[in-house]
C-alpha cells in the first residue's frame, strides 16, 4: 500500500471515529477514556469489563454504542439465582408435535450488556465463557454460532461484594480490556445536572425534539466498521515495538523471571547488564502472584494499532503501549498478599513494570 493510499485510508477512519465521538457526546459528558476504550474493543473485536460505582453512565454507554452502530442490543442483569438457561436458551418440549424446540436466550444479540455479572454464581459465568471465546452456545446436543458482531461488555461494582461472586481468571482473561469507570470532574458534573434537567422537562412536555432527547444515529454500520479495521490492519509496527510488548508482559511473569535468575541470566527481552534494575525488579515480583498469559500481548499489539489510529499515525510507539497497558494488564494479573498488605494494586504494579522495561 503507497503512502498517499495509507494517508486516505487513515483520514477516513479518523473521520469516522471523530464522527462516532460526537455522536456519543450527545448523550454521554465526559468519560473520554471510557468512550475510547468502548470503540477500541468493537474495532479489535474484544470485550469490555466496566469497572465503576452506580450513576456513572455504564449502562447508558453501552445503550448508546449500541444505537450509534444499528445493532441488536440486549441486556441481562445478572442476579445470584440466574441459571445458565436464561442467558443461553434451553429446549422447550412441544406438545403438540411431541418434539423438543429450541428457545434461544438473550445471549443472541450483537452488542450484550451483562449488568452486575459478578452477582451471578459460577455455573452462569461459565455458560458465558463459550460465547465470550468461541462465539457460539451450545443447547442440549446442538451449537448454535451467535451473531456477528458479538460484542460483551459487563459491568461491576467495586464497593459492594456482599452477595457477589468473584470472576474467575479465566474469564477475567477473555476481556480485551478493563476500563475504569472515574467521576466526573465539576465542570462537567454541572454540565451532567443541565442535561438531566433539560431531559425532564423535555420528557413531562411530550417534546422529544430538543437536543437533550434526540436519538442516536446510527453512523458506524458495518461498511463503516469493516474500513476502521481495515485501516487498523495496516497500521505499521516494527519488530522492536513488537520485542517491547512481550518484555512488557514477560516482566508481569514472576515465575520466568526466577527460573532465569537460578540459570543466572535475565528473562528474555530484558537487560540482564542493569545490576539496579535486577535488584528492582525482584523487589517487584514479591508482589506479583501469576502474571499476564499470551493473551495480554496479542490484546497490547492490536489495541496499540488502534490507538495509533486514533491518534492519526501510520505506525506505532512505545507511548501507544505504555497508554493502553493498563486496561490491557490491570484484571489479568493477580497480586501477592504481601501486595495488598502494602496497599498496592495492578495500576501501581503496571507502572513500575512499565519504568523497569527498557524503551527501544
């Protein structure tokens, strides 16, 4: 592809996310970084887990994202007595044929809203597990391919766990990303409290037609979508950012990182000359149990390709990845007790990874 192909092609993507961006921001103040990492994931074709108290906007975003794409969009509130036939379907005998149908459950929708999924026992979590990874749910003797796109984004609440159930590393693992649901600032608090207002009234007149209530347009169909990943497909990135992602997620790997001490050499992408470095760095797996899988890497090597999008570059920098780590690697570590007898949590520990990884 020459250049000049390269440049139309990134315009036009750039176009459509900007377009996308002010279509979301008629509904949805603030919360830039939850937006961005919403149209990452549909792009990378990944799942999302929104992490955030009540009243941030989740379900509206998810709602939104939704109307701006024209696809089916379901939502499942996960309870602790769901059963794993309501998410999937199950087979209902007739009597009149005297023969089982199938009744397909709300998991066959593109976009998929799972509220509050850690409210769910193990069981359900598990049913959502093949849909999540093979894009496809299995009734009785018979599997059934879901729609595509298929799109799971679930939501969690961080300071309620009575009657939750903690999600499995498993599952955890089959989330692209993990976003963190922040509030908003006071200006746009002000601006939040003028739209619901403005809402109100509109909604008690009868009026639909004013600027807070105007639906969404759907202005990313499929046409729109295929050029974003295209376009993503070509995004250059050369072996060396390709050895940084892998140092980048080795160094989250306690347990390759003492089998190359007791060899006596360092782990694989990593300076083994830095006598400082190593000692930081075994300072630093006190605090980490398990480590990010494969998984983790192949997330940071697409998304850095959209997020170079995103930013209007042709190829990809080391700051692309240090900007997407932290979604990417937050829910697919797991930290030592010691960690959190430190009060320290996965941000914290990605970042002192991210200081200790040389940069190319």
């Amino acid at each position: 592809m020459d250049q000049n192909t390269t440049d139309t092609g990134l315009a036009a993507a750039r176009g459509i996310v900007d377009t996308c961006r002010k279509e979301l921001a008629g509904h949805i103040i603030g919360q830039h970084e939850m937006i961005d990492g919403l149209l990452m994931a549909l792009i990378a074709g990944g799942h999302i887990l929104l992490e955030g108290v009540p009243g941030l906007a989740k379900t509206l975003a998810v709602k939104s994202l939704a109307d701006i794409t024209g696809l089916a969009f379901k939502r499942i509130q996960f309870t602790p007595d769901l059963l794993p036939a309501d998410l999937t379907g199950t087979l209902v005998w007739e009597q009149a044929s005297g023969t089982f149908s199938v009744r397909r459950g709300p998991v066959f929708a593109n976009v998929i809203l799972a509220d509050e999924i850690n409210r769910a026992p193990a069981k359900v979590q598990s049913a959502l597990l093949e849909a999540m990874e093979e894009h496809q749910v299995t009734i009785g003797e018979t599997t059934y391919p879901l729609p595509a796109p298929f799109f799971v984004l679930a939501t969690q609440n961080p300071i309620e766990h009575e009657g939750t159930y903690t999600l499995p590393e498993a599952e955890l693992d089959r989330f692209l990303l993990k976003l963190l649901v922040r509030y908003p600032s006071q200006e746009e608090e002000i601006r939040i409290m003028d739209f619901a207002t403005q809402s109100s009234v509109s909604c008690a007149a009868g009026d639909t037609s004013s600027e807070g209530m105007v639906a969404l347009k759907p202005v990313l169909d499929a046409a729109a979508l295929e050029i974003l990943r295209s376009v993503t497909d070509s995004i250059h990135i050369d072996e060396r950012i390709a050895g940084y992602i892998v140092s980048v997620v080795a160094a989250s790997r306690p347990a390759s990182g003492r089998y190359a001490r007791q060899r006596g050499e360092a782990p694989r992408g990593q300076r083994s000359d830095d006598a400082a470095e190593k000692a930081a760095r075994e300072g630093l797996y006190r605090y980490l149990a398990f480590g990010a899988s494969p998984r983790a890497s192949i997330a940071l090597y697409r998304c850095s390709r959209i997020r170079a999008l995103f930013e209007g570059r042709a190829f990809v920098t080391p700051e692309d990845i240090k900007a997407i780590a932290l979604p990417v690697l937050r829910h697919r570590i797991v930290l030592s007790y010691e960690a959190e007898a430190d009060g320290l949590d996965p941000d914290g520990i990605i970042s002192r990874i991210l200081a200790l990884v040389p940069v190319p």
